[in-house]
C-alpha cells in the first residue's frame, strides 16, 4: 500500500469521525470570517533585489498562490514573502535577484491553474515558487481533489517554463492560526498536513520540483531563530502572515532550500 492510498484512507476515516460537527464546523467558520478583517493584497508585485558583489549571477523569481503569496498581511510585496525571500537568495547565494508575484487571496490550486497561470507572461524565469493548500482545506477539498489539482498545476507550470527549477513552500500552519476555533485547527489543520505528504509523494519523483516539507510552527520558528515574540505578533489579523511571519518564513524557506544540492546546482 502506498503512501498515496494510506492517506486516502486516513482522510476518510477522519470525514467519517468529524461528520457529526460539520454543522458546527460550519458555523464556526462563518462567525470567524465575519469576524476576521478584510486585508488587502500586497501593492507593488514587482521588484529587484541585487547582491553586494559586482559580478552577481542573475536570477529570475516567479511566485504563484493563495494569500500568503499575495502578500495579506502587508503593504508592499517587499514586505511580504516574495521581497524577503529574494534578499535571502540574494545575500546568502550572491544572486540578483528580479521577482514577480501572481497571486489572488481566497485561490484554491483549481482556481489558480485555470485563471493565474494563464496571465503569466515572463520570460527566461529560472525559478518558481509556489505556496498553496490553505484555501482548498477552508473548502475541505477532500485529499483525491487535492491530488489531481495539484498534478495538473505542475504539470501545466511544466509546460510553460520546461527548464525552471519548481519549489513548493511549507504547508500554512493552520494549526496556529489565532483566530481559529479548536476545531477549526484540527479539522482543517490536519487536512492540510495530508495535503502535504501527496506533495512530497509526487515532487519526489519528478525531475527540478520540490517541496519542502517541514511542518511550520511558532515554537520551532522560535527556537530555530531566536525569536521571542509572541505568538499573536505573526499573524496580521489572526490568519493571515504578519511581517515578522513573512521574513522569518523567507528565511526558513531560503535555509530549506540551500539544504537541496541538486536546487542549487540548477540555479547557482
């Protein structure tokens, strides 16, 4: 039995158990929506982030997805996780770093593959990077919806850009998120960590695309960092990334990264 189908299996087992608090769950989450801000994107999708070193290689940055990669939470994208990972590639790799965001707040894969991917137009990208799963377990995708969206979502970024290395961020942790009930956090939590394991089921076969897959917590962002913050300082409205969230991420994710010898062959 392969890791695929124990997964199914274990998200069939959960819809069965947690079937009883649907109704609740649903309430839930209308109340927490009702309550939660309305953030805007990110301004400025755009930018360019140079090395100190004159003869820096260049490197082209393309970031797709939900809200996150939309930069809520923020005012400018330089702000949020595209801005900060491009300095992180770009100080720690000796790179210049040029990056555009295409991203749409409340997205799930689906949405993203037929009406995002189509508006990218760059050129010459070497790297894309792709953060996902939060909304399609708001919508309590089940794990087989999850796997074929996302398939088909690297397949047709494969086919628009044959050469650039693919690198999917951690999971959201929506088992942080302080705006969300107990319930909340488990039900979707859990599914989202699902979602996570078909990843890394199906990047590890394919050729250039990555995923990390690093479960993301305040605790282990706070060890890992020393950070001393509290917990309700990395989120903007309860959900959403907070400033100090988007930088710690882009450098966690840029350290996942250079852990990968075979990403930075492609792109070094």
């Amino acid at each position: 039995m392969n890791t695929n189908t124990v997964t199914h299996i274990i998200y069939f087992i959960g819809l069965l158990l947690i079937s009883p608090m649907l109704p609740l769950l649903y309430i839930q989450g209308k109340r927490v929506k009702k309550r939660t801000p309305r953030l805007s994107e990110a301004r400025n999708p755009r930018g360019n982030s140079t090395t100190a070193e004159e003869s820096g290689k260049g490197l082209k940055m393309v970031v797709i997805g939900e809200s996150t990669m939309a930069g809520v939470g923020v005012e400018t994208h330089d702000e949020g996780f595209s801005g900060c990972l491009a300095r992180e590639l770009s100080g720690n790799w000796g790179l210049d770093v040029e990056w555009s965001v295409h991203a749409r707040s409340g997205y799930t894969v689906q949405q993203l593959t037929e009406e995002v991917l189509p508006e990218i137009h760059e050129n010459g990208v070497d790297l894309i990077v792709v953060g996902v799963g939060a909304n399609d377990a708001f919508a309590l995708n089940s794990t087989w919806k999850w796997k074929i969206h996302i398939t088909k979502m690297i397949k047709n970024v494969r086919l628009r850009y044959p050469t650039a290395a693919i690198v999917f961020s951690q999971m959201p942790p929506i088992k942080e998120f302080t705006a969300f009930t107990p319930l909340m956090k488990f039900v979707m939590g859990n599914l989202v960590e699902l979602y996570g394991r078909i990843l890394e089921r199906i990047t590890i076969n394919l050729e250039n695309v990555h995923y990390v897959n690093e479960v993301i917590t305040i605790n282990s962002w706070a060890e890992k960092f020393s950070l001393e913050a509290h917990k309700s300082e990395f989120f903007s409205d309860g959900v959403h990334p907070s400033r100090l969230t988007y930088e710690t991420w882009a450098k966690d994710m840029a350290k996942q990264m250079a852990l990968r010898s075979e990403l930075k062959e492609v792109l070094l």
